[in-house]
C-alpha cells in the first residue's frame, strides 16, 4: 500500500464528514472530543453506505481499485471484515449487480466465482461500528486503513465496487481447462521406458 492511501487517523474535516452521519453530528462530534479512543455507530444511507467484505477477500478488492481502478474513499478494519465506505445507495444497488454477474445466491457451489465469500451492504436503515478518529483500538479490534480526510470524500458506487470484486474472485480463482485427474485413476511413470 502507497502511502499516498495509509493514512490511519481522521482529520478534523474527516470526523466532520462522519459526524455528518450521525442524527445529531454536533453530539458525535463533542463525543470524540472527549473519547477520541472510542468507536462509535453511525447510521448508513445518508453520507455513505458500507460495503462490508472478509479482510482477506476485501484486501484483494482494495488492491485492484488502487492498482488497476480509481482508488477508493475511506476504508477500515473492524473484527476481520473490511469495512468500504461507498456512495449512497450502493448497497441497495451492489447485490443486483452481483446477481447479475453470477456471484450466486442459489447455487455458490456452481457459480463462476465459486467459494467468493459474501459480501454485506450496509445502507438506509443499518448503522455500522466505525474506529475511532485516532489510532486504533485493541479492545475492538478497529482500525483505519484509508481514514477520511475530508469534508467531501469521494465515494465509489456499485459499479467500481462490482468491478472490484469481480476482479478480485477473478485472480483469487485459477481456472484449469484440463478436467479434473481422476483420483482413483493407476498412473504408471512411463518417462523412464524405452
């Protein structure tokens, strides 16, 4: 990860932007001044929705936006899920999408993405854990990988997200066009014959 996208503590404008979130922001923001340290839920829907992936599988995703996309808006780390803060709207959206592109839903097991671990869209409705403003917090397990630094972050919608994720399953899938060996199958070593 460049540094250009590790930044783990909130700015001012950053904490604004979140607080933006909250019913009351003036409270949310007043709390973090007195317990910079501390979590807290904020609801989803209005100022980001989250998209919400297992660490490994969303490191991948995280890596192809920044290697081969537009990068991403703010990302973080809450108890082994990745947490990716996107456009409003976006989890109503992504899983049609997903569908779509036969992520499965009926049948995982038969799927073109095969064993591709679900992802979770937090929007209007659901509220999310995010870390606290400043460093990390042991006790649970958050953190920031890409922390907001600003009043208006850009936000990707479903179709970066889609794309991310589609190409993540992609490398993370080795696709043989040779039929599986069968196992119980005798094979004799026949280099060594003349």
């Amino acid at each position: 990860m460049s540094s250009a996208r590790n930044v783990s503590t909130v700015t001012s404008d950053g904490a604004a932007w979140l607080a933006s979130a909250a019913v009351y922001p003036r409270s949310a923001l007043a709390f973090w001044e007195e317990r910079p340290q501390a979590p807290v839920a904020l609801p989803c829907g209005s100022a980001f929705d989250v998209v919400s992936a297992p660490t490994i599988f969303g490191r991948r995703m995280l890596d192809r936006m920044w290697d081969e996309g537009p990068g991403s808006g703010p990302v973080a780390e809450y108890r082994g899920r990745m947490l990716l803060f996107t456009a409003p709207g976006t989890a109503q959206r992504l899983p049609s999408l997903l569908e779509w592109e036969e992520w499965g839903g009926r049948d995982r097991a038969t799927s073109r993405t095969g064993a591709v671990p679900p992802l979770l869209c937090h929007g209007a409705g659901d509220t999310v854990t995010v870390p606290a403003p400043t460093g990390s917090c042991a006790r649970s397990g958050s953190r920031w990988l890409v922390a907001p630094d600003t009043r208006r972050p850009w936000l990707p919608g479903p179709e970066v997200l889609l794309w991310a994720a589609v190409r993540a399953a992609r490398a993370a899938v080795r696709v043989s066009i040779f039929p599986p060996a069968d196992q119980d199958a005798k094979v004799s070593d026949v280099s060594r014959r003349r």
